[in-house]
C-alpha cells in the first residue's frame, strides 16, 4: 500500500510539474520548489515522502498563509501532523481530492504572490 499510497499522493502534483522544479525526484520521495522570479532562488511548495508508518504530504503555502485551510474538512485536519504537514496511511479519494483543491488555492497564491 506504500507506493501505490505515494504514488496517488505525488500524482496530486504532476499538474505542478510543468511550472516548479522537482529537487528530488526518487523511489518514496518528491519534492517540488517554486521557481523564483529572474535571480531570485527557488522556495519549497511542497515535498511527498514515504515512511515507516506511512506517506508524509508537505505543503508551505498552508504555513505561509494558514488561511487556505479554512473550511477543510475535519477528515482532512485530522491528517495535519504538523503546520503544513499531512499524514496518510491509506488511500482515502474523498480527503486526497480536497487535497487536491487545496495544492491548487497554494499554487494561486504562490503564483500571485510572485
């Protein structure tokens, strides 16, 4: 259930892909960086990581800006380990669909946010 877990997770950003750099693209571990302006570095979006007890979900833009995580779910807070970290061990498509939503009202603000 591991991989299939982490890859359901990292699928959620593949559509990021395309506008960020992938830092570490490895079996049980992406991380994905927002790609700063001309000169300007790149800053961490988000990072999917396998671990002993199940797949870590990261994503700053809830940590920058904590109001992206009003009216999220109660599912989806009870996955929150940390300030901008969620925990799975299974494969939940009602919770990983509203993560989805919310990966994508992060990079809108990213985006806006230059």
């Amino acid at each position: 259930m591991g991989d299939d877990l982490f890859d359901r997770l990292a699928a959620i950003l593949a559509p990021y892909r395309e506008t960020m750099d992938a830092t570490t693209d490895e079996p049980g571990h992406l991380v994905l960086e927002w790609r700063g302006g001309t000169g300007a570095p790149a800053d961490f979006f988000a990072m999917v990581r396998r671990g002993k007890r199940g797949v870590a979900f990261h994503l700053m833009p809830v940590y920058i800006h904590p109001d992206l995580l009003e009216g999220t779910s109660e599912a989806l807070r009870k996955r929150m380990t940390g300030k901008s970290c969620f925990g799975f061990s299974r494969i939940d498509e009602l919770v990983l669909g509203e993560l989805a939503g919310l990966v994508a009202r992060g990079a809108e603000r990213v985006r806006q946010a230059g």
